[in-house]
C-alpha cells in the first residue's frame, strides 16, 4: 500500500522506501505540481560544491507517473567530483531500481537485492533526508517531460 505524503504517493519499490524520503520527493514535487507530466526528474544541488572545497553531491531522482498523484521511483543517482588532475562529475552511487541494478563507483554494477548495496542504499537514504532537513540543497529543480 502505498504511503500517502501530502497530495503525492509513491509505488513501493525493491527498496524500502522511508516516509521521511517521501515526505523530501513530495516537498520538491510541489514546487511545480502543476507541470508534472508522466515522467518527472528532481535534481538537488548544493551550488558551492566543488572538486577543490567538497560539499553535498548532486542528486538526481526520476519518476514515473503511475496514477494522478501516484509516482514510481525509477532511479537514483548521486555525483561526485573523480581525483585526478581535471577532476570531473561523475556518477559516485547509482540505484536503477527499474532495472533491478546499483552501482558504486569502487564496486561497479551488482543486484539491487545485495546485501552490501542494499545496505549503501539505506545509509545514502538517511544521509539525504538529513541534508535536505539542514538545507544543505540550495537548489531544487523539477523537470517534467
């Protein structure tokens, strides 16, 4: 059953999925919940971040339009800066819950359903409710497509 946050819901997925991470997709959903077509991307940023200063990393989240209101998670993706003389934003953690897949950047491709990276998943889940709770995203983006 789905779990209701203000007017948005959200499919369960292979991944437990808290209310207090709902509760941070539905706030940034009503930031435009007049444009929200079938296919939504939320990109959360801390503008100061960099390679030399650190930071938050980026977020991207896209969903799927189910019913209505009603949304399926079907990635995740953190970045990161990678060392190296010309540091570039990589994909650091990535959770293809659509495909059933998660990657790390020093573990590469595994199941979703592994225990290491559904542990990863619930540590990055906790530590983005508490960077969203502290502002540490001082821009939130909704695209719709």
């Amino acid at each position: 059953m789905p779990v209701k946050t203000s007017i948005f819901s959200f499919a369960p997925t292979c991944l437990p999925v808290s209310k207090e991470f709902q509760k941070c997709l539905a706030q940034a959903l009503n930031l435009h919940p007049q444009d929200l077509g079938n296919y939504i991307t939320l990109n959360f940023r801390d503008k100061s971040y960099s390679a030399a200063n650190g930071g938050f990393h980026p977020v991207e989240i896209a969903m799927q339009k189910v019913e209505e209101t009603h949304y399926s998670i079907l990635y995740i993706t953190d970045f990161s800066y990678c060392d190296g003389p010309y540091p570039e934003l990589e994909r650091d953690v990535d959770f293809d819950i659509g495909n059933g897949m998660a990657f790390s950047r020093y573990g590469g491709w595994q199941s979703i359903r592994e225990p290491l990276m559904a542990e990863l998943y619930g540590l990055w889940q906790s530590n983005f409710v508490a960077y969203v709770d502290m502002d540490a995203y001082d821009e939130i983006k909704v695209s719709s497509h």
